[in-house]
C-alpha cells in the first residue's frame, strides 16, 4: 500500500508556488492546480463529486484514484507505464468524500492538443503498452470496488444527462452530449437498439462479462497519454479504472482518439491483438466476440459525439455495432 496524507498541508509540505491551471484537454470539471515543492514542477488535480462530474455520472463517492493508490495497484503497473503519480491526500471537503492527487509534471512530453494524427510509432507503442498493461494484469479481480462494468455503459444515459443539464453550473460536455443523442435518434438507422441498451445495457455488460477480464485504466484518449524520451508510456488520470474487457478498452481508445490515428480502425485494432498475443494472450475462441460486443458498447457510448461528427465515422461504428448486436 502507498502512504496517503491526511490533509493538503501533509501532501504539499515544502511548496512554494501554487497556480491555477486549466488544459483544454480536461472535461471532467475538476480544479487542478501547477504547484513547485523543493524546486521540482509538479501538478496538483482535486477531486471530489461536487466538482466533477464524471464523478457523479459513474457513482464516483470514493474518488477511484485514491483507493488505486491507496490499494496499491498502480506500484503494480508494467514497467512500460508510467502513472506519475507521487503522492495523495484523501478525506477532504464535503463529507470527506474528496481526495487530492499529487502528479509529477509531466506536460513536456504529453501529447499536444489539437485534431491532428500522431506519429505512427507513438501510435503504435500507445497499443503495444495498452496490451503490456491488460497482459500483466490478466484475470484483474476486483476486491477495492471500482469501476463497475455497467457504469461504462450508463455515463451517458438519458437519465444522467437530464440531471447534469439541470445543473446552474452544467458542464459542456454533458449539455454537448445531450444535443448529440437527440440528432442520434434522427439520423441512426441503429437508434432505437443503441437507446435500448443507453438505458438498460445489462445484455451488454453480461455478454461482455462472459469473455476474458483484465484491469482497465478506462481513459485511454489522447489527453491523458504522453511518451517518455526512453519510451516509456505516460498514462495520467486513472478515475474510471475497473475490471472488464480489454477489447472495451481499445473500442474507447478508438472512439475518443479516431481524428488523431494515423492509420485505419481495422489497423489499430489488429496491432493491438498482435500485441496482446505478443505478450502472451491466446486470442482464439474469444477475440471476435468480444471485439464485436466492444464495439457495440462504444457506440452506446459515444453514439452521441459520432452523431454530431462526420457521416462516414457515424458509419463505420454502425456497421461494427450490427455485428455486436448479432451476439446478444
């Protein structure tokens, strides 16, 4: 287990600056500050429900970083990935639900922001790192209460979105999300299965359920990757981390991230089953399953963002998403 502090004067002994800051690539709502200890750049993320509302839209009380570090799985991480995490304070405001998280600054070397693709061997080392990262922790069981599978699949649902919009303070992202299900339901030919399963995504999560299960960081976009100059995968903010499959992993990776791919879906996809089995994981008798039934998963997801974008990514995740129906 990892020493945790009680308090921000403990996690922060020794800071001399404090600043806000704010990256174009966070959109969860949390405060996040750059902070100097002993001369070294660090930054310094608060997290707590009544902030965040990721948070609150997968049932978030405990904040999932903390009981990651707390429980000690991130000192667990394949040598490949590098969390930054270095310290963190927990119990703190309302209800002492809130935690802070103390980060090296690792801004020099993370992807930049913008739509364009990266280069082709980063892209390739994210997917290799992503399959060291489910091949290490292979049959993951959960025993800290994390992530559940179900609330991978409810984050976006009608009932979360018509809340946080309510909201005085309403979040972009959610009131984005909500103008995106409603063009989804005019201009889907898959609207009425994908809404079904937007509410009620038990067939999913049990079909999924049924294929192999590793640990999940859960975020894998482009804003919270970054390389190393020795090569080391950077992979910051670790709030939706659970069990599941790791073809649901990859099925977000290529959802979140598909303007910056410097190749094809159908590449991405088959370098990281490559990896996978490079690091150890037989394929057979699953794989297919479980990228299909992904697949469809990620559309229950971001079917609202894919609607809002161009017709031909709409499209492509449809045709996919056909096929995972098929297994249910």
């Amino acid at each position: 287990m990892s020493a945790t502090a009680t308090s921000l004067d403990e996690l922060l002994a020794g800071a001399t600056e404090r600043t806000a800051m704010k990256s174009a690539d966070s959109k969860s709502g949390a405060v996040m500050e750059r902070v100097r200890i002993d001369g070294e750049p660090f930054v310094l993320k608060h997290l707590h429900v009544d902030d965040d509302w990721i948070q609150r839209c997968t049932g978030d009380l405990g904040c999932r970083p903390a009981v990651l570090w707390r429980a000690g799985v991130l000192d667990d991480l394949p040598a490949c990935i590098d969390h930054a995490t270095v310290g963190m304070a927990t119990g703190l405001g309302r209800n002492g639900w809130g935690a802070a998280l103390l980060m090296r600054d690792v801004g020099p070397w993370l992807v930049p922001e913008g739509d364009e693709a990266i280069p082709l061997d980063q892209e390739l080392r994210f997917l290799d790192h992503m399959a060291a990262l489910h091949a290490h922790l292979w049959g993951w069981v959960d025993a800290i209460d994390l992530m559940p599978a179900n609330h991978r699949y409810l984050c976006f649902c009608a009932a979360n979105m018509a809340t946080e919009t309510a909201r005085p303070d309403a979040e972009p992202v959610p009131r984005i999300a909500t103008e995106g299900w409603a063009r989804f339901e005019s201009v889907s030919a898959l609207a009425s299965e994908v809404l079904e399963l937007r509410g009620a995504p038990w067939p999913l999560v049990d079909a999924l359920d049924a294929t192999p299960q590793t640990f999940l960081h859960g975020d894998w976009k482009m804003g919270n990757l970054g390389s190393h100059p020795d090569g080391r995968t950077i992979l910051i903010d670790w709030a939706v981390s659970g069990r599941g499959s790791p073809a649901s992993e990859l099925a977000w990776y290529l959802s979140l991230n598909a303007a910056r791919l410097p190749h094809s879906k159908e590449d991405a996809i088959d370098a990281y089953a490559s990896s996978l089995r490079g690091h150890g994981i037989a394929t057979d008798g699953w794989w297919e399953a479980a990228l299909d039934l992904a697949l469809l998963g990620g559309l229950v997801q971001f079917g609202w963002e894919k609607a809002l974008g161009d017709r031909n990514e709409l499209a492509w995740w449809e045709d996919r998403a056909r096929a995972g129906l098929a297994r249910l």
